[in-house]
C-alpha cells in the first residue's frame, strides 16, 4: 500500500518553492564551473601547442599524432579530434591574455567559441560579439545569425533626433538600442507586399521580430488603438523598453521615407503619453521602418520635431527579387520546420 500523502503545512508551499530555486541555481552554477574549466583547459592545450611549434619547431603533423593518442588515452571523451584541437591552438592565438579568457571568452560555451573563431577575423569584433553573447545568452545558432547579419555595425546607426531632445544618458542608451538597416529576413515576401501585410508576418514571427529588436523589448501588441478628437487612429506595432522604461512606436513603410512619417508620428506619440504612459514611465519613442531612406531628407524632418524619433531602413527576403532559379530551390518554411537540416561536421564537435 501507498503511504498517505501527509498534511500540508503552513508555509510549506513557499519553502518548497525556495528549495527548488536553489537546487536550480546550484545546477546552473555547477555547468557554468565544468564549462569554464573545460574552456581554460582548452586554451591551455592550445598555448602548448602553438609553444612547442615555435619554440621546438614542431610541424603541424604533431597534432595528428597528439589527436590519435589523446583519443586512445580517452576513448569515450569527445572532444579531441584534430579539428578541434586546431581550434584549441587557434583560440590560444586568438586570445592570448589569460585574464579575458577567465573574464569573457572562458565563460561562453566552446560552440560560440568556435562561431567567433571561424567567423571574425577582427579582434575588436570578436570580443564585441563574446560580451554581447554574455548579456545576451545567445545560443551558437543566433551568434552565427548575428554575425552574418552585421549586427555590430549596424548597431546604433539610425538616424534620431535623440541628443536634441532627450537627456544625455537617456539619449546615448536610445540610440544604441536602434539598428540600421533592420534584417527581417526570416520573412519571405514579394516586392509588392503591403504595409499591412509586413505587419501581420512580423507578428505572425514575433519570436523572431523580438531577437533582431534586441534586449529590452516587450511586446504589447499591434494595430494599438488610439482615439484622438473623436477619430481612430492606429499604432502599427507597440513596444516597451524595460531599460528606457519608455513605450515604442514603430511604423511600418513599404515605401521610402517622406516627411510626414515624422509628423504623424510625432502625432501618436503625444498620444501615447496622454493616454497609454504610465506614471514614472519616460516619453515614449518613435521609430519608423522604411524600406529606404534619404539622410538629409530625414534630418530636415526631424530638425523642428519636438518628440524623440528614429528613422531606419529595414530588409527582407524579397521571394521574387533572387536570381533566377535560386528561390526556387529554396526550402519552403514548412519544410524548414519540418526538421530539414544541415549535416554536422567535426569542425564543432560536442564535449
């Protein structure tokens, strides 16, 4: 027989809540110790290697041999083929100051390692994308996504009107979190797409839509309703920033940008703060999608607008604008969800 389930005391529930936040806690911390050391013995094999093959003279054929004997030494270790100990001799090379190893690049998983290693050849770039990896927890898939999108050059280059008329400190962490162009590529679209439909996709992708808008956004909802002088008006997509503890408006264009855009607005702002800003929430901000842009058409129209607002450019996968015979061999979205995917190589073996 089944011993009776004992009667639940007072308070039990939030002790046993606690409990399991700690043994959570605990299990993170211990993953995050054994991938720290696995990184650190790593970099040690490879300043080994690259120490004996400049100082000894050691050809590159010492790897092979060092790859076959540690796996006989190790049989159900993965982890030391002679790809990846190429890899540990470059991530020696490439990092060769211990202390950011222990500091940034210790603490990311060997895979996004190995993305920053085979994808960037810059230094500076490589150790942007580590520390947005850290803030961000990217997985290996979104680094790579990130990379090959450009993400560090395009990060804080719309055009705003941000230092006229915000506060400095809120001004400079405005216009960081604002991109240009913005890569909508996980949408495939014709040309002739209209506004409408660019929003529902967006929306139909929100997962998506939330990684290229970045840290900090929440998304509130689409078509947001405001009546203003007993007419309807209508925010395409409606956003807050946790970080600027401001709400975001954004305008979808499928056209190129004319000065109205920042005239109407500078018009849904003013009523978002009437009528949706929350009180201890800053002034709400604007950013308009265009599918292009001319700069000095933009800075005249932001030049006497009273509200902060942004103007940047955005891409799509535009089916019908790839070379012939190309969109066609493309996987649909639905086989790509069906589970289509790429064959896996050495080159980022498991440990």
């Amino acid at each position: 027989m089944s011993q009776p389930i004992a009667e639940v005391p007072a308070g039990y529930g939030a002790w046993l809540a606690g409990l399991k936040s700690q043994i959570r806690d605990a299990r993170l911390r211990a993953a995050l110790s054994v991938n720290a050391e696995l990184i650190a013995l790593y970099w040690r094999i490879g300043r080994e290697i690259l120490a004996r093959q400049e100082r000894d003279g050691w050809g590159a054929r010492v790897i092979d041999r060092l790859a076959t004997d540690l796996r006989a030494e190790f049989a159900g270790l993965r982890g030391f083929s002679r790809a990846n100990l190429l890899y540990m001799r470059a991530f020696a090379e490439a990092w060769p100051e211990e202390d950011l190893v222990q500091r940034i690049v210790g603490r990311l998983p060997w895979g996004q390692n190995i993305e920053l290693l085979s994808k960037l050849k810059d230094q500076a770039a490589r150790l942007w994308y580590a520390e947005a990896t850290l803030e961000h927890g990217w997985s290996r898939a979104v680094l790579a996504a990130q990379i090959q999108t450009g993400l560090r050059e395009r990060q804080g280059r719309a055009i705003t009107n941000f230092d006229r008329v915000l506060p400095p400190a809120a001004s400079d962490l405005a216009q960081q979190i604002l991109k240009d162009p913005y890569q909508f590529d996980f949408l495939s679209l014709t040309a002739e797409t209209r506004e409408r439909e660019l929003e529902q996709a967006l929306v139909a992708r929100v997962k998506d839509l939330l990684l290229e808008m970045g840290k900090g956004f929440a998304f509130i909802g689409s078509q947001h309703h405001l009546e203003v002088g007993g007419q309807d008006w209508y925010v395409d997509l409606l956003f807050y920033h946790r970080r600027l503890r401001c709400l975001v408006a954004v305008d979808l264009k499928v056209g190129p940008f004319q000065p109205e855009h920042a005239g109407k607005m500078n018009f849904y702002l003013a009523a978002l703060d009437d009528r949706d800003r929350e009180p201890g929430d800053n002034p709400s901000i604007g950013l308009i999608l265009c599918r292009e842009r001319n700069r000095v058409v933009v800075e005249y129209a932001l030049r006497s607008v009273g509200s902060p607002i942004g103007i940047a450019e955005y891409r799509l996968l535009v089916a019908d604008a790839l070379p012939a015979g190309l969109a066609q061999s493309l996987p649909t979205p639905e086989e790509l969800e069906s589970g289509m995917t790429l064959p896996d190589d050495e080159d980022g073996e498991a440990v």
